[in-house]
C-alpha cells in the first residue's frame, strides 16, 4: 500500500468517526427533548415553559 492509499484511507476513517460523533450528538439532545417534553406535561404551564426553554439551551450548547 502506498503512502497516497493510507492518507485517504485515514481521512476516510477520520470522516466516519467525525460523522458518528455529530449523529451520536445529534440524537441525544433528540431524546433529550423528547424525554424533556414527556417531563413537561407534569408542570404547571408557566413553568413548563421556562423549563423547555432552558432544557433546549442546554442540548443546543451540548451539542457545541
């Protein structure tokens, strides 16, 4: 194998790891959202609010 065939089997193997990470992140904060929003139904509306706001900072910010 030449040094030409490791690089882009190397850069093909740090591509898919990249991409498993952002969907692995991407599907935490799903279920984190999900399982927020099953949480929520149990709060009073005005809390229920403020605590789906701040929940969805914190995925977005996790996913950062």
């Amino acid at each position: 194998m030449s040094n030409g065939d490791q690089s882009t089997q190397s850069g093909t193997s740090e591509r898919t790891r990249a991409a498993l990470i952002i969907g692995t992140a991407v599907g935490l904060v799903f279920v984190i959202l999900v399982l927020s929003a099953w949480i929520a139904q149990f709060f009073a509306e005005p809390v229920r609010i403020v605590f789906l706001v701040i929940v969805g900072i914190l995925s977005l910010v996790g996913v950062v």
